[in-house]
C-alpha cells in the first residue's frame, strides 16, 4: 500500500499531537529509565559495601577464635556484630577448613545456603551471592602466624593457611523498597513532564490546526464548485497569507468558471452539430458492413458451389481417364489418356490453391497436430516432383542434417504443401543448374523442435524492384512470366500464411540470373515415439564401398551420408579415376554406388557397369536421367539395385542393408487382372449422371452388388426395402438433398446402422463439419481415386467391434484418426503405450509414496504426450488435469485420488490393449500379404 495514502487518513490535529507527544513521553521514558536504573546499581554497591565492611573485619577477628577452637568467644563476637547491625544482617555463620559449621551467631533453619560449594582452596577473596531477597558474602579467614594453626588445618594458599571462612547473609529489602521508591519518582516526574507537554501541544492545535482545518473546509468547498466560499478572522504569520491565497484562487476561479461555461456552451453547439453528421456516418458504414458481411457470405458460398460445380465434372473426367487406361490401348492412346488426365489433375490442383487461399484468408484453415516421420514424409514429397527435375536436366538434391529429429508432431500435409510449393517454384524457374533443399536444426527443447528449410536454386533470380510483389495473391515479379511459366500466383502467398499460421517465419534473398534463396523456419512438435522402423545401421560399419558421382551436391551429401555411418568410402568424380580404381582394385567392395552421369554414351555405361560387377557383390546404379530406354535396355540388366535420386537416407540403408531380388520395373501397361469382388452390397447415390456411372463402375469392380439411384428420395426408398452393407451419398442434390436423406434413414429403415459415407465436391472445413455432424461416418472427396474408394469400403467393412471393454477406456477408432488413418502406425503407437505402461506406473506408484513432484509431474506429462495418439480419452483427460494441478503447485499428496484413478484406468488400458493388439495384428499381416493396406 502506498506510504502517502496512509497518510492522509490522519488530521493534521493528530500529527501534531504525535509529533509533539511521542519525542516528550520518549525522552522521559529513556531518561527515567537511565536514573532508575542507575540509582538501582548504586544502592545495590552500597549494601554490598556493607556487608564488606561488616565480614572482612569479623573475619579477621574471628582468627584467634579458629586457631583456639573457642566457640563460645567467637560466638559472642558474631551475636555483637548482628546486633549492631540487626536490620541488615540476618545471620553470621563460621565454616571451618573442612567446610563444616564452626560457630553461627544465632539459630538459622538451613545453614546450606551460607556453606560454600567450591573447593576452599578457590576462596581467596570475599565473594557475593544473590540468593532471592538476600545477599550472601564469604570471606576467608587465613592465620596470620606460621604456628597459629592446629595440626589438622593443612589447606594452603598464596594468601597463607586457610583456617575456615565467615558466611554472612544480608538483607536487601530495604534495598529493594529504596528502588522501587526511585522507580515511583521518575515515573511521577515523566508524567508531570508528558502533561506539562501536553498543556503546551493543545494551544499549539487551538493557534495552528484550527485554522487550517477551516482553510480545509473551505477548499473542499470550492473544489465541489461552490465558488464563493470565503475564509474570514485574522490569522498569525503565514497562515494570514494562506487565507489571503485561498481567498485570491476562488475569485481567480470564480472568473474562469464563468468563461469556461460561455466555451461549453459554444463547444456543445458546435458538438451537437458534429454528431449529427458521424450518426449519419455510422449509418452508411453499418449498411457497407452488412454489404461486406454479405458479400463475404456470398463469395464462401459461390466457392462452396464453384467447388462442387467444378469438381464434379472433374471427377468423371479423371475417373473415366484412369478407367481407359484399364482397357486395351495402344501406345500413343495411353499418352492421350495420361495428357487428360494430367490436365484435369492440374486443373484441380487449381481449385485447392484458390480453396486453400480463401480459407487462409478468412482464417478458417484448421490445422492437424499428428506424429509424421520427417525425413520420409519429405522424401515422399520430393519424389513425386522430381520428375519435373529430371525433365529438364535439373539436379534435385535434399539435405537434411544428421542432428534433425525424425519423429515430430503437425501437419503433415501442409508441411508437405509448403515444400512442395517451393520446391515446385525452384524448379518451375530453373532452366540448368541445380535445386537443392537443406533442412537445419535451430533450437531444440524437451517438448519442440524449431527447423529451417531452404530451398536454393540457379535460376532466373528475381529483380530487386519486383520482390516486394512477390508475395502478394495473384502476382507474379513479371507479368511476363505468367505467359512464359503459367500459374495463378497463388503459390507463394499460401505457403507465406500456412508458416504463418503454423508459428513459422518465411523470406528469401535472390539475384538476377543468378538464382533464389527460399526460406522459412517451422516450429514442431517434438515427438514421443518412433514412427517407422529402425535399421541396423551398425552392420554398415567399415564396409568398403566404391562411390562415383561426378555432380558435387549430389556427391557432397550422399558421401556425408557414407561417412555418417562409419564406411570406408572411395571417392571419384571423374571417369578415368574410376575405370582406374576398378581396374587395379584387387580386394572386392562390399558396395559400389555409380551414378548415370558422365558417360559418353550407352556402351561406355555398359563396360563400367560390367566391369563394377566383377567388384563386388552389390552394384547400386543411381538414376535421374530421363531416358527410360536406357534404364530398361542398359542399366537394369547390369545393376543389382538401381534407386532413384534425390534417394532419401532411409532408403539409401535399407536397401545397402537389404538388396532387393526384384526390381520395381516401370511395365508397360497392360491389362490389370480383375481381383476378386467382396460379396457386399452397395447403395451408390448421386445426381448428376456421370458421377453415379463412375462410382458405379468402380463400385461393381470391387463389390458383388450395387443399386445406383440419382435422387434422396430413391434413396430412402431403397433402404427402406433392403438392407445394405454400405451407402455412398452424394450430398448436393435437388430435392431431397444426402443430410436430409441421411437422417430420414437413420430414423425409420432397414439400415439405421449402416455405414453412410458422403461423397461430395464440397471441400471447405465447415460444409465437412456439417456433413460428419448430420449422422454420416465418413468422407470421400471428388474426384473419387480408386484406391480411396478401396481404403473406405475396407475400413468401414472390416471395421473391429469390440465388446469386452469401454470406448472411452480405449476407442480404436479415435486412435485411427490420431494416426491419419493408417492401421500400421495407430498399432505401433499402441504397442509402445502398452510398452511402456510398466514403467509408467511403477514411476506413478514410487513418486507417489514419495510426494516426489517433480517426477510425477515429469511421469504424467510424459504419460499425457503419449495418450494423445492411442485413442485414450479417459487416460488423456486424466493425465490432463493432474498435469494442471500439478503445474499449480498442488500437493502430489492432494492429487492422490485422482492418481489412483488414474493407475486403474491403465489397468483397463493395458487389458483393452492387448486384445485390440492380438485381434488387429493378425488381421493387418493378412491384409497387407493381400494387398490391401
């Protein structure tokens, strides 16, 4: 609180009544205190000198008493002396050398007190003991003769022989009654002074505080605005001038009171006017907000329809493309038919580039939090544009540092968009050279990991004045360019707000014909469990490997890649080093990795590779070149794996360590033998009349029966008639549209429970939330891919029940979507809770009997990382609000319900997970030898 407010709930009377009083009453207080307590000391040296003048010379007198053993003389001697002195000594006693009792000068009922409880020998002068009201005195009697003594006294001293010692007791109450009277008078005297002070303080406060409690009053007064309030009286000394300025400021006020209400008025006037013109304002803007509110509602709904409008033909055109493919067609057909339906697939590529835009722009992007493989998911992503790369010659290279954790927690997908954005731009405006992307680690904690990725290419560069443009929504640095490259300029400004929103940072630097730098750094999150299998990377220790690579980025990484694992690796650039190396090597290599680059011509390539053959046991070929005639004819034949570049670590080591029999030979197409058909029967529902063709055909390759219907109405009908296994639903149809349906046959038909997935164009977050919330179970966007069709009839047909536990104790549907639905991963991540489930209790249980907090925080925060991807919702919420708690600083002891709750629901977590384990393991190795995950 401040000191100054205080303050201020004291008068100014009570300030100086303390002022005035505290410094009075304290300096009698110290000053009585200081008399009293010396006059206390004086007294008590002045009995003490008493009682000295009274034993030392009886002690001396008392010598011949001893030295005779004369008892009764003695005890005369001491009578006569009490009696002289009868109201200060209560008794005189004699103690002889042996500390026994000589002679006392009357009858006292405990002799102990006055005897000395010391060795004699430690007498030497006369001593003083407190005792209560009394006071007692020793003083030794030494003989002064050397002959003196009787035979038996043999104590001696420096003093000479100790014959005994004189006790004497001395009463102090007459002291005591002296101090007490000393006490009284200062305290008297202090009061006096204290009420003298306060005659004095009280005619100060009457001359003083008075006054300017009046000057008070009358401030307050003129601060409530009663201006002619006047002080009146004489004054003493400065309070008269006071007066005479308080007087002075309220006329002075009283003036400028009377202006300013001249200025109100005019200002409130003028004012008035104002605001009739900013509510005509506000009127005009409300009605541009609700124009704006409108339009924006239109524009989300023209998207809405444009969405569904365009990817509805979209998706019989690309559907019926890959179904052309499927018949017999010659070569130049086929190219047709990959032209369409490359150019319906840009087409759509279109659509989600302007989607994906408005949903940044109106901020409704949703984005996942869901543990992906780093250096796999990139791979993926690089793979599939590379072929753009090869095309046109360009040299694609990924680096990834060795120190960049390969299990993190985001979006996947959006991860992927971005770099495939980029790297797409980098190869888009590179004509020769290379693009390379390099992934760094920045910073690194116990919960995320900060990454930067750039993507660096020799292109054309961007000019100085057009990189402010860059990112901005359909722009491009040259107008130029979009008729030379193409593009709607979207590109960059998704992926600047995707690492936006995702918490990242984006920028570039570029140079004319000299090529452009693209960078962006990324927080993710760290993740708990490894996603994938791990390699024996042990085994490629000190294995001798031959490596040639005349391009320096691609040879500069992949020899990191070598030497990381701790190989023998002998380097060439150049032809003639290499067919040198080979022709002198007497020792074979374990591995000889050549790539297609630099060779004259086919025949060349042909006798390296022959000759690298009779190296070793293993010859890896690396390939990006386009010519697919001499990969078939030339280099397969001869290789024993051929990979592709840019080629990831992890396939790099898996396939040193495990070299396939068979190589993943691109076939010319041919035929497909139809696969056997589930028995199932399908309900496919849908308008327009070349969608519901399409899903039919697609449909009858995969099931035994299909009913297709075009209308909601149908819908209902059929289902009241039959049951189905499945339901397909469109959802924007006249009529009876696919919600509507949806409902009517989940309240009365033959298929309440059956599985209705929606198949729709609508692709914007809120018409998907929609969907799932009307009672559907799934989602399959158009254009419908053939291979989702099969992933959606597989999950929802073979779908496990199971009934021997609760859903909310493990819910293996919601441990599905965790793993973005993929069976292999949601069974890995449930292995590894169930793995460590042993560990985690026990840590539970020893933190707990402890109230150990930080390791039970450090316990459930771990446990709380690791149920968010396994479909345990009790066990997240539980492991959530303990780690709440305990954040707060909360006891471990006051969680102790809690935590047990907690432990018997990883009881039933571990029962629930081991059946869901024993039943999907073997169901998983049996789809995956049939081909179905």
């Amino acid at each position: 609180m401040n000191p100054v407010n205080n303050m201020t709930k004291y008068s100014l009377r009570s300030w100086v009544l303390v002022l005035a009083l505290a410094p009075t009453i304290l300096v009698g207080i110290l000053l009585g205190s200081y008399f009293t307590i010396n006059r206390f000391y004086e007294l008590e040296d002045t009995l003490v000198e008493q009682g000295s003048n009274i034993i030392e010379p009886l002690s001396i007198a008392s010598e011949i008493g001893l030295v005779a053993n004369d008892r009764e003389a003695t005890k005369r001697l001491l009578a006569a002396a009490q009696l002289n002195k009868s109201t200060l000594v209560k008794s005189i006693a004699i103690f002889d050398a042996n500390n026994q009792l000589f002679v006392t000068s009357h009858y006292h009922k405990d002799f102990e007190i006055m005897r000395y409880k010391e060795a004699l020998n430690t007498l030497h002068k006369t001593e003083i003991e407190h005792v209560g009201d009394s006071l007692i005195l020793r003083t030794p009697i030494f003989s002064t003769g050397p002959s003196a003594a009787p035979a038996n006294y043999d104590i001696q001293t420096d003093d000479g022989q100790l014959l005994g010692y004189i006790s004497i007791i001395i009463n102090k109450e007459r002291a005591l009654l002296e101090q007490h009277r000393a006490a009284v008078a200062a305290f008297i005297i202090v009061l006096i002074g204290v009420q003298l002070n306060l005659l004095f303080t009280f005619r100060l406060v009457k001359n003083v505080t008075q006054p300017i409690t009046e000057m008070v009053r009358v401030v307050a007064k003129i601060r409530e605005g009663k201006l002619d309030a006047r002080l009146d009286g004489n004054l003493i000394g400065e309070l008269d001038l006071l007066k005479r300025g308080i007087n002075a400021m309220a006329g002075s006020l009283s003036e400028y009171h009377d202006e300013m209400q001249q200025n109100i008025d005019q200002a409130t006037s003028d004012l008035r006017e104002t605001l009739e013109q900013i509510e005509i304002q506000n009127v005009e803007l409300d009605l541009a907000k609700k124009r704006a509110l409108e339009a924006s509602r239109i524009k989300s709904e023209f998207l809405a329809n444009m969405s569904h409008e365009l990817r509805t033909p979209l998706n019989g055109v690309i559907g019926f493309a890959r179904q052309l493919v499927k018949t017999p067609l010659h070569s130049s057909q086929v190219d047709y038919i990959k032209t369409i339906e490359r150019s319906a697939t840009n087409l759509l590529g279109i659509i989600n580039d302007i989607l994906d835009f408005s949903k940044l722009e109106a901020g409704k992007m949703v984005l996942e939090n869901m543990p992906f493989g780093l250096r796999e998911t990139i791979g993926d992503t690089i793979t599939l544009i590379s072929g753009s790369a090869q095309a046109k010659g360009l040299e694609l290279v990924v680096d990834i540092a060795p120190n960049v954790p390969d299990n993190v927690n985001g979006d996947a997908m959006r991860v992927c968009q971005i770099i495939n954005n980029l790297v797409g731009n980098a190869i888009k405006f590179t004509d020769s050279g290379s693009v390379m992307v390099k992934i760094e680690l920045q910073s690194q904690s116990e919960e995320q990991v900060l990454l930067r990725c750039d993507v660096v290419d020799t292109g054309i560069g961007i000019d100085e004045s057009q990189q402010d443009f860059l990112f901005q929504a359909f722009g491009q640095a040259d107008s130029s360019i979009s008729r030379r490259f193409g593009g709607t300029g979207l590109g960059l400004v998704i992926t600047k707000r995707l690492v936006n929103q995702m918490g990242g940072q984006i920028g570039f630097t570029s140079s004319p014909e000299k090529g452009s730098n693209f960078w962006f750094s990324l927080p993710l999150g760290l993740g708990q469990f490894q996603i994938g299998d791990s390699l024996p990377l042990e085994k490629l220790k000190d294995k001798t490997i031959l490596f040639y690579e005349p391009r320096v980025l691609t040879h500069a990484v992949l020899s990191r890649q070598l030497n990381q694992w701790d190989t023998k690796v002998t380097h060439h650039q150049h032809i003639p080093s290499l067919l040198t190396t080979l022709n002198t090597a007497e020792a074979p290599y374990d591995y000889v990795l050549l790539s297609c680059h630099g060779f004259s011509d086919a025949g060349q390539l042909v006798s390296t590779l022959n000759l690298a053959k009779t190296k070793t046991d293993c010859l890896v070929v690396l390939y990006d070149c386009q010519e697919q005639d001499a990969l078939t004819q030339f280099i397969r034949p001869n290789a024993d794996v051929v990979l592709s570049l840019p080629v990831s670590e992890h396939q790099l080591a898996r396939n040193l360590l495990y070299p396939p029999m068979e190589y993943d030979i691109i076939a010319p197409v041919t035929i497909a033998t139809p696969a056997a058909r589930q028995s199932l029967t399908v309900l496919a529902v849908d308008d327009n009349f070349a969608n519901l063709k399409l899903i039919d055909t697609l449909l009858s390759e995969l099931v035994t029966t299909v009913i297709a219907v075009n209308s909601g109405d149908e819908a209902v009908k059929q289902a009241k008639t039959r049951t189905f296994d499945l339901i397909f639903m469109d959802i924007q149809m006249p009529g009876t549209d696919g919600i509507s349906a949806t409902k009517q046959i989940r309240q009365g038909s033959m298929n309440r429970n059956t599985p209705i997935i929606a198949v729709t164009a609508h692709a914007i977050a809120e018409e998907r939330e929609l969907i799932l919330g009307s009672g559907m179970d799934g989602y399959l966007p158009k254009p419908i891919d053939e291979a989702a069709l099969k992933d959606v009839i597989h999950r929802w047909i073979t779908r496990p029940k199971f009934t021997h536990f609760d859903l909310h104790t493990l819910n293996w549907d919601l441990c599905l979507t965790q793993a973005n639905h993929k069976a292999d991963l949601a069974l890995d991540m449930l292995r590894m809770l169930l793995d460590s489930l042993p560990q985690t209790v026990t840590a539970i249980q020893t933190a707990l009997s402890q109230n150990d907090h930080p390791v039970m925080l450090s316990t459930i925060h771990k446990l709380h990382g690791a149920s968010c991807y396994c479909g345990v919702p009790t066990t997240q919420r539980l492991c959530q609000e303990i780690e709440s708690a305990l954040k707060r600083e909360t006891a471990v002891e006051d969680l102790e319900p809690e935590i047990l709750e907690l432990l018997d629901e990883l009881t039933k977590v571990e029962s629930a997970a081991n059946q869901v384990i024993s039943q999907l393991s073997a169901e998983i190795t049996d789809d995956q030898k049939n081909g179905l995950l």
